[in-house]
C-alpha cells in the first residue's frame, strides 16, 4: 500500500488556507507558552482570552468571506485585507 | 488571577490532539478542499474557487431548509422545555415510584433511532396504527403523514417530544433533587406560595441543568437526521426535509461532493457559533453569574 494524499484533492488555495490556520495556532500556542497571558474584557461582550479572541475572529471573518459571496461578485482580493483587519481588530481591542 | 509558571502540562494534550488530528483535522480540510473543486471522478478535479458557495448560498431550497431547521429546533425548545420541568416536578420524591417513575420515563432514550422512525410510521398509518386510526375513524379527522405537510410535520413533532422530552424531565429532576430541604422548610416558614417556591427556589436552582438540557435538545435537534428521514424521508414534497437531510441529498444521493462540501462547512460554521455561545454560557453558570 502507498501512502497518498490524492484522497484530499489538495490544492494550493485549500493548502495555503489550511496551513495558514495551522501555523496561527502553533503560533499562539509558542506565544502562550513564552508568555501566558490573562483573560480581559474588551468590546466583545465575554472576558476572551487570546485564543478565543482568534477563535471569534476566524469565525467571524467566515461569516464576512459568506456574506461578500452570497450577496456581492466582487473579487475576493479586496476581501482578503478586510478580513485581515477584521481578526487584527479582534485580536487587539476584542 | 496570577500567572501560571509552568506550561508544559499542556504537552500532555498532544495525544488527544494527534487523535482528533486524524478523526477531525484531516477529515475537515478534505472537505475544504472538495468545496473548491469540481469533481468529476476521483482524480479528476477542476479547481472552481467559490463557485460552490455562491451556487449554494443563493439556493431557495437550502434557505427553506435552514428557516424550516430554526422553526423545528424553536417549537422543540418550546414544548420540550417546559414539559420536561412540569414531568419533573410531577414526578414522587421517594418511595417505590422513583425507580418505576424513572424507568418508565427513560424508556425512549433507550431505543434505537432508525426503529423510532419505523415505530411512528406504523404509529400514525390510517389503516393499522393506533393514533392514525383512531384519529381517522374515531375522531373523524383526516391524517395521514404521507399525504399533508401539516400532518408530517406533527408527526416528527410528536415524534421528537416524545423521544427527547424524557431526557430534560430526567435532568431537571435531577436538578430539583439537588435542592436542600432547608430551602423548603424557609419557604414553609415564609408561607411562600407553590408558584413563588417554584420561581424563587426551584428554577433558579436548576439553571445549571436546563441551561445543558437546552444546549443538549438544541444541538440534537438541529442536527437531526434519522427520526425524520426514516418517518417521511423529507416529504410530503420538501415540508420536511432539515438541513441534514437535504445534505446527505446534495452530496450522497446526487453525488454533488463540491456543493455538498461547501454545504457542510456552511452548516459546520453555524453549529460551531452556537456552539461557542452555549459553551460560554455553560461557563457562567459554573462562576454563579447570570446568562
């Protein structure tokens, strides 16, 4: 038997997506380990840490990718720096 | 709070994590990647971008599905709620009929799902079944789950209350069971009514039970699939088919995997928000603080 990932139908869109996310989490999770941080109330209406505050704002931002397909046909390049800004925000003042 | 020195507790994670990797993770991104693609047969792929997800978001039937999944899990809030606090309160709190009560009770939880589909179909037929014949020819109301939307959908209602209203009764009563006595020797010397008792003592007291009862029927309820689809498959026409069912016809029965995909993780982002909201909701009532 050979191992394969033909199965997955990867492409590099799906793969610069996947391990975008994959790399944020490793990443919080070095950052959590180096410096741990608090739980803090900001605009969002829960004390969030860190973690949830990513966690809000990927889920968040798929409701904005949703919202910008379904109801608009501009190109998803304009999309990408909004969502961006959106889990910075997020992330800074959530 | 302080800080915490030492993480490295947190390694002792990793096989969880590298189990869900291969049960969750890997199954997930999958998906992802079949939502960006035609796929004619396995191999042969056409990268589509978000085509599918247009294509999905702006189908009539799947909006239909969704608002038709709301009012489903709405109504079975409504009723099962409710129903479940007054059964629990109903129920002895000592003696023999706590067991027989118990027990009784907890019968529909202990059945298959596939077989409670087959039990109501038979249940609800005209010319067999108990409830459809009495209803036709005793009462002399026509109903017939097969024929009337109306009808198919108070079926999977009844269906539904009675399956899984038995699971909030036995939680609740567990949470009324949990309450001191001395909560109801003060209401006696107060001379608190029954109705003050229940909405000063015994609801506050078991929020931390409801509030999981609720996340648990919410859930269960949204993602319903083999009751109904055993019962009507989703018909009469499409008055029931749920989100779940209309998924596995998108995806399994017309072989669609590129809409079917993006379908699924449409409907993975609704329940993970909820989810998150539920959870942090569970969270507070373990602090004590008001939902």
């Amino acid at each position: 038997m050979t191992l394969t990932l033909k199965w997955m139908e990867w492409t590099v869109p799906g793969a610069i997506f996947c391990s975008t996310i994959f790399l944020l989490v490793i990443a919080m999770t070095i950052w959590q380990t180096v410096a741990p941080s608090m739980e803090r109330r900001g605009f969002l209406p829960i004390a969030t840490t860190p973690g949830d505050r990513l966690f809000v704002g990927l889920l968040g931002g798929v409701y904005i990718f949703l919202a910008w397909v379904g109801l608009t046909s501009f190109t998803l390049w304009i999309l990408l720096p909004i969502i961006v800004c959106w889990i910075i925000v997020v992330m800074l003042w959530g | 709070m302080e800080k915490w020195p030492n993480n490295k507790a947190w390694f002792l994670v990793i096989p969880v994590f590298v189990i869900v990797a291969f049960s969750a993770f890997i199954p997930l991104m999958t998906v992802i990647n079949y939502s960006l693609q035609d796929i004619l047969a396995p191999g042969q792929s056409v990268f589509v971008g978000t085509e599918w997800y247009k294509e999905i978001l702006s189908d009539y039937r799947l909006h239909e599905a969704l608002w038709r999944q709301f009012l489903f899990s709405g109504l079975v809030l409504l009723i099962e709620m409710p129903l479940g606090i007054l059964i629990a309160l109903a129920m002895p709190k000592r003696g023999w009929g706590v067991p027989a009560s118990l027990v009784t009770i907890a019968l529909p939880l202990l059945i298959p799902w596939n077989t409670i589909g087959t039990i109501w179909i038979i249940f609800t037929r005209p010319d067999i079944g108990l409830f459809g014949f009495g209803m036709n020819n005793l009462l002399g109301i026509p109903f017939d789950h097969t024929a009337s939307s109306l009808d198919a959908w108070i079926t999977v209602m009844l269906m539904e209350v009675w399956h899984w209203t038995p699971l909030v009764a036995l939680l609740a009563y567990a949470g009324l069971r949990a309450i001191p006595e001395a909560y109801y020797q003060a209401a006696r010397i107060d001379g608190a009514s029954a109705w003050s008792t229940f909405f000063y003592i015994q609801l506050p007291k078991m929020r931390g039970v409801l509030t999981i009862a609720f996340l648990l029927r919410f859930m269960d309820s949204f993602l319903i699939y083999a009751e109904p689809f055993v019962l009507t498959g989703g018909g009469p026409g499409n008055s029931t088919t749920f989100l779940s069912i209309y998924l596995v016809k998108i995806a399994l029965l017309q072989f669609d995997l590129g809409p079917g995909a993006a379908f699924s993780l449409i409907y993975f982002v609704i329940v993970l928000s909820f989810s998150f909201i539920f959870y942090q909701a569970l969270l507070r009532v373990g602090k004590g603080e008001t939902v």
